[in-house]
C-alpha cells in the first residue's frame, strides 16, 4: 500500500485560525485563569500554540482516551486511559481535541470531567466533522476548522501513529501499490 498526503489546511491557515480562536477564547473568559486539559496525543501541538496566544493565567494539564486503536475506523468505544492531574473542582476547564469526530470521545470525556465538579467546562476542538456524527447534541464549543469526511494526518494527528509532526493539515490517501 503507498500512501500519499495532499494538503488540506496550510501552516498559514492553520496559525490564522489558531490566533483567531485564542481571540474569542480570551474575550470570553476576560482575564479568568483557565486550565486547559489537553486530549493526548492528537491535541498537543494545538494547545501548545493556543495557549501561548492565550492572556490569562493557564494551566496545563492532560488526559487520555483510547478509541481508535491504530487503525483508521472508530470502535465507539472509549475508555479513559490516563486521567488528569489536577483537582478539577471549581476550576474553568477548556478541553482541548484535535478532532471531533463521532463524539464517542468528547462524549465520554465531558461526562468524565463534569463528575469532577469543574466550575465550567468547555470544549475547544481544531477540527470538526460533523457528516461522521453517531453522538447526538455534542458540538464543540469553539472549531478551528470544519472538514469534509476524509481521514486527516498532521498538526498533532496520526495515522498509526505516524505524521503527527507534519506542520500542516492534509488528506492520507492509501492506494494500491
Ligand atoms: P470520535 O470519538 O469518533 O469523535 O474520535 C475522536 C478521535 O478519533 C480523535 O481525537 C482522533 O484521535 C481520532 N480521529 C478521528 N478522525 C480522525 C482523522 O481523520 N485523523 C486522525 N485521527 C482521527
Ligand atoms: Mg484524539
């Protein structure tokens, strides 16, 4: 199988869009520290460049959900394999995804977290494919970009996880050799 990779979203669009969520995020929450938990792996390089454009005091923190395995098709079910840190009572939590997809994960990660009793918790995903949707009713908060259902590699996502470190977003196409 020979794959190949055409450019989706550019590094330029991507930075564009990037400092223009950070905007409305620190308009939103004016000045309130904000802990942004970061969905690993796919969500690392978005929220590294998201928060530096952010204004308000930050924290980091980070959680993981198993879904996809390493092959490209969803299982729809998700379990959380490393929880957050942080003590998430009373905090204002941004969770941070690179896609939203089905909504199995977001899904699972909202309920997840709001058992924690956060003072407020929203969802801030780069990327959106709303045709892939199972989960009824789950929308991201803030969307980078929405994208038509072709599987993505680059930007912090993989495929198997290879191409995460591409610095722009593209379309894997797998044909035969
Ligand atoms: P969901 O649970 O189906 O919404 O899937 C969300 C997760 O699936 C994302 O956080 C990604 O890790 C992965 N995923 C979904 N679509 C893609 C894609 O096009 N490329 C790479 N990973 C994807
Ligand atoms: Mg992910």
């Amino acid at each position: 199988m020979k794959e190949s990779i055409s450019i989706l979203i550019s590094e330029e669009a991507i930075r564009k869009r990037v400092a223009e969520m950070a905007d409305k995020i620190n308009h939103d929450y004016n000045n309130e520290r904000l802990t942004l938990v970061c969905a690993l792996k796919g969500a690392i390089i978005f929220m590294a460049d998201l928060s530096r454009k952010l204004n308000a005091f930050v924290d980091f923190d980070f959680i993981s959900a198993s879904s996809y395995g390493d092959s490209a098709s969803p299982s729809g079910k998700v379990q959380i394999v490393k929880d957050m840190e942080l003590n998430a009572e009373d905090r204002h939590i941004l969770l941070i995804e690179d896609i939203l997809d089905t909504g199995n994960t977001i899904k699972t990660l909202r309920r997840h977290i709001l058992s924690k009793n956060p003072a407020s918790l929203k969802v801030c995903s780069l990327l959106d494919k709303p045709e892939r949707r199972m989960v009824a009713g789950i929308e991201a908060d803030y969307t980078g970009f929405t994208i038509p259902d072709k599987f993505v590699v680059g930007y912090g996502l993989d495929y198997a996880q290879r191409y995460r470190n591409l610095p722009y977003i593209g379309v894997l196409n797998i044909g035969e050799e």
